[in-house]
C-alpha cells in the first residue's frame, strides 16, 4: 500500500511498524504477508468541521490481496496491533474502510464504508461490518493506472466520501460514494491511516 503525503492543516505526523516515510510519500506496509503500518497525526484537532484528501495506491499480485486499509478520525491513536486494519476493535470516532479481503464470501468487495463507534461495539469482521456501517459503496481501488483518491468531508453532522477510481489522471473525477446525515463525531480527534 502506498499513499501520498495527506496534509491536514500542517500537524506532524507519527509513523509506525512497517511504514516508511519519505519526502513525497509514506509507505503503509510493503507486498508482503503479515505487514501492516500506520500513519497518525500527533496532535488532536481542535475544529468542528473537516475534509480530508488522501491519494493512494494499492498494489500487489492477484485480485484478493490483504484486508485493506483504513482512515481513522477517533479520540485516541490507534493501538497499532489491533484486529481492526490495523487499529483497535473498539474505537471512539470513524472508521473509512476500504475493505479488499471478502470475509464473508458474498463477492460483495472491494467495498469503501463508513462506521461511527462509540468505543463500546466490536467490529464485525466476519460479515464486513456490513450491518455497523452509515453507508458504502463497491468500488475496485486495487493496481490502477494513476493514483486511488479519497475525499471525505464533515460538515454540519453531514459526512460525505466522494471517490476517484484512479482510472484517469484528471484529478477531479470524483464520484458520490456515499453521503450520511445525522452523523455525531467527537470533538478534537486524532487522524490516521
């Protein structure tokens, strides 16, 4: 997995485990079994409204790959080691999931969703977390030709995650993924993918 630089109002970033950072990019995990890193802000937030931008690449070999990866926004950093790509299972904030791996058989992935957790819920690996989440949609983000993009906007209670698939190199071909009102996030969180 590859990203390019996310920059979120200029706040210092922490990377950990297998993630390599450079001057244009960090590196999540390199294309090998059991590898996974993350990439979180070191200082929370302190406003009420938010857009992120996040260019990615997902490669490797075959279509299945690994579970895929997340973007965080919650009250605590992720634990690093958790069973939750990457992160903790019981997490306070949202979780954008870019799930690639198909647990539940039903060849319903790649599939891009969005789940609020109170810190009390355990995610619900075996069926995707298909009955936790506002909202998704089914989008193959895997070995494209160009960069993989993300938009996600919080805005009023109203979380929006427009895609671009990395099929073209014009950077504005975003397309609706999903769009969830009524949406209660906690106040000063920490991002991280």
């Amino acid at each position: 997995m590859f990203f390019t630089p996310c920059h979120i109002y200029n706040l210092k970033l922490c990377v950990f485990l297998d993630a390599i950072a450079s001057s244009e990019s960090v590196r999540v995990a390199p294309s090998l079994r059991s590898q996974k890193g993350a990439v979180w802000t070191k200082i929370k937030t302190n406003f009420d409204w938010w857009e992120i931008d996040v260019a990615f690449r997902v490669s490797g070999r075959g279509r299945i790959g690994a579970d895929g990866l997340a973007i965080w926004y919650t009250t605590e950093k992720g634990d690093y080691n958790g069973d939750v790509f990457g992160a903790s299972d019981k997490w306070n904030g949202l979780g954008v999931f870019f799930d690639s791996f198909d647990n539940d058989n039903k060849h319903n992935n790649p599939y891009i969703s969005a789940v609020v957790n109170d810190g009390t819920k355990k995610f619900d690996h075996q069926n995707d977390a298909i009955n936790q989440a506002l909202a998704g949609c089914l989008r193959d983000f895997r070995n494209k030709p160009f960069p993989t993009r993300a938009r996600i906007e919080f805005y009023n209670n109203v979380l929006t995650i427009l895609f671009h698939s990395g099929m073209t190199n014009n950077e504005q071909e975003y397309e609706m993924c999903m769009r969830a009102e009524n949406v209660f996030l906690p106040k000063n969180g920490y991002f991280g993918i």
